[in-house]
C-alpha cells in the first residue's frame, strides 16, 4: 500500500470514528433536563448508536423505546427497546410495522410524559405509514421515481411529506399534549430541520406549490389521485417540540481537514454544500487535481502534499441498468481527468457505510485507474451510462467497504497530492 493509500485509509476511518454521534447525543441530553416521564423513539440509519448512547446516558429512565433502522444496521439490544428493521432507500412492509408501533406509542403519551426522538439520515424511508387512501405501494411507486430522476433529497421530501401521515410535524401533532425533544444527526445541506427524515417533528417550511414545481420540474408520472395529495398542504405550526441539531457534513469536512493536517497536508475545505451531478462532480473534481499537479501556480504561495475537500451529496440520474452509487459514480467520473498523473490520489464515500444499493461506502481512484480499466477490458464511458460504477470500481480494487458505520451525515470527496 503506497503512503496516499494509506494516508486515505487513515482520514477514512478517523472521520468515521470522530462523527459517531454517541457524545454528540450525550452533550445534548446533557444540556436538557427531562421533565416527565421519557419515552424514546429513534428513526434513521444511525438510529441504533443514537438510542445506544441515550440508554446509557439516561439509564433506566427510559420507560420505552423504540428503533427503526435500516437492515444490518442493528447491533445487539438495547434495555426497554424494540428494535426493528426495515427498507431503505425504499420502505417497505417492516417500515410501516414499525411506524405504526411508534404511533401507538405516540397516541398513549400525555402531558405527564415525554418523548425523546432521535433522527437521522434515511428516516424519511424508515418512518412511514401513508395517509388514509393511500397505500406503500403508492408511496414505493413515487420514491422510486424521484430517486431515479435526478432530484435532490430536498425535492425528494417536499413530495414524501405530502404522503405520510407522520412526516411534516404530523407525528409531533400524534404526541400532543406530550412535550418531544428531538435530538437530528443531519444529512441534509444547510441543516435544514423540516427536511431531516423529511421533518416528523418539525412544522413543514414547504408549501404545495413547491410539490407540485417538483413534479413538473422532473416530469414524474404520478396518478391523479397521488396528484391530489401532493397539492395539500401540511402543518406549520407546531407548539409541543424543542429541537437540536448535532452533527453535519461541515464537521464532517472538519475532522477530515485536521486529519489530513497531522498526516502533512495543507488541508483545503473548498465546499460543503455540494449538490449536483455525481458524474459531472467527478470531472469537475479531477480538473482540479490536475491542475494542483500540473500548473504549480494554480495555487500560488503553496507547496508540498495538499488534500482538497468537499462536502455535500451528489445526485444520479438512472439511465442504465447497472449497480452502483453517488460516491462511486463521482470517483469512477473522475479517473478520467487524472489518468497517468502520478502521486495523486480521489476517494469519496458515504459516511453512513452504504453508498446507493451497495455493499459499498464509495470509491478511491489513482493516476494508474484508467489503464486497469483498459487492461480489464471496461470502457469507463460505457460504464457511466450503464450506472455500472460498482463493477467497474470492484474490477480494479476501487471500492471502499466499512460496513454501516452508525453515523450518517453526507458525503465526502476528498484529493491526496503529494
């Protein structure tokens, strides 16, 4: 393993371990005093270490809990709480069990009781029970097709929270009069609250235009009777709810930036907010490896090993019938602009471990990856319109695999220069 491998598995795994949101939970209860008696609901991919580390930190006050997380992503039990399992990114019959265990739950609290709600990333997918009229088939039909056109997680939820009968601050009007705390590990750009998990504890900021726009912006087919749905309008205005942010891309770019530093890098954070094309912020991306390395003007007064860093969540639009993700979209796009530039190095990866439908966290290439692909016989072209980027990364040892890593908040692109 050469040292740009290595310095990247380094900066991986340290990111990963510094953003688990355990003492991000502990440092928020630790600043809230509990009133009643506490029942806890925790949603998303990260919903498991959330829950873990409020168990710990709370004890035995805790009457009841309940986690809903994507499969594989449990890690053993936790004292007084179910655990459940279920679909993501698409939701499926485990989904609305495990909703509708939490409404039960929801519906029995009063003014003497309180709700402790952990969300994360994925929740929007793992907290689900549709409006009256509508089923999961309706709603898997649409996220399906939003997931494929290209839209971003905003626009994603707009349309979702139009569905669901505990998205849009509906679950939080379900918990009244009980008060709810909810405690977001946040995967979305600008730390939105209403868009986290598509904001089951947060007035909707949206309105039914803004649904409607999307629908027509991507042109998705959707049945008059869905149509009808999405031109409602939600609650805005919720008055039994306290909410903390803990946890972001931006600190995510932060660890990743000081860690590079210690490892001799100038550490360059240059984005946080990125939202395009997976395909074209490859390229875009490989450009200004390049230019780090061939025009040593490019950025003048410095010199020596740099590391570039973005943060943020592509997007693919599904064209083809292959397997793969955002981040291993964005790396295989971005072989291209470095090939045969030696000493340069671009991983980028999901921080939740799981990168689209994979088994895969992202993907890492070098100056040398367009000549194994050659020599494996893979077009990288073709690759990209197939979506295929998996089995492409997967031919010339390009993937990057942690397993679920309990945390999830974006991505992260990262250039090694030396």
């Amino acid at each position: 393993m050469n040292t740009l491998y290595r310095d990247a598995k380094t900066i991986i795994d340290h990111v990963i371990k510094e953003n688990q949101p355990r003492e991000a939970v502990r440092r928020a209860l630790k600043d809230y005093v509990f009133c009643g008696n506490i029942y806890l609901l925790a949603i998303g991919k990260a919903a498991w270490t959330m829950a873990r580390a409020a168990s710990e930190e709370l004890g035995g006050l805790i009457k009841k809990g309940i986690v809903i997380t994507k499969y594989g992503h449990s890690l053993g039990e936790i004292k007084n709480t179910e655990i459940i399992e279920a679909g993501h990114p698409v939701p499926d019959e485990n989904t609305v069990i495990g909703t509708r265990k939490a409404v039960k739950m929801a519906e029995g609290l009063g003014k003497e009781d309180e709700l402790l709600f952990l969300i994360s990333g994925g929740g929007s997918a793992l907290f689900e029970d549709p409006l009256e009229g509508l089923t999961l088939d309706d709603i898997k039909m649409v996220n399906s097709r939003l997931l494929a056109s290209g839209a971003d997680i905003t626009e994603i939820n707009i349309i979702r929270k139009r569905l669901s009968g505990v998205k849009a601050g509906r679950f939080a009007q379900i918990c009244a009069p009980a008060k709810v705390f909810s405690v977001a590990l946040s995967d979305v750009l600008g730390d939105k609250l209403d868009t986290i998990a598509s904001g089951p504890a947060c007035a909707d900021m949206s309105v039914s235009q803004d649904a409607v726009d999307v629908i027509e912006k991507y042109k998705i087919d959707v049945s008059c009777k869905i149509y009808e749905y999405i031109k409602k309008e939600t609650p805005k205005m919720l008055d039994n709810v306290e909410s903390v942010i803990t946890g972001s891309v931006r600190g995510l770019c932060k660890s990743a930036a000081q860690i590079a530093k210690s490892l001799g890098y100038s550490s360059n954070v240059l984005c946080t907010e990125m939202n395009c094309q997976a395909r074209e912020a490859g390229r875009l991306i490989s450009l200004i490896a390049k230019e780090a390395c061939v025009e040593k003007n490019f950025y003048k007064g410095r010199s020596g090993a740099e590391a570039f860093i973005f943060g943020g969540e592509t997007v693919v639009t599904l064209k083809g019938k292959g397997k793969g993700g955002r981040n291993q979209e964005l790396a295989l796009s971005a072989a291209e602009g470095i090939a045969g530039i030696n000493d340069v190095l671009i991983f980028s990866l999901s921080s939740d471990g799981t990168d689209g439908p994979t088994d895969a966290a992202g993907g890492i290439v070098d100056g040398s990856a367009m000549d194994k692909l050659k020599e494996k016989g893979i077009s990288l072209s073709k690759a990209l319109d197939n979506n295929d980027s998996y089995n492409a990364l997967a031919a010339i040892d390009g993937l990057i695999k942690t397993g679920p890593t309990g945390t999830n908040v974006n991505d992260i692109t990262v250039i090694l220069r030396r």
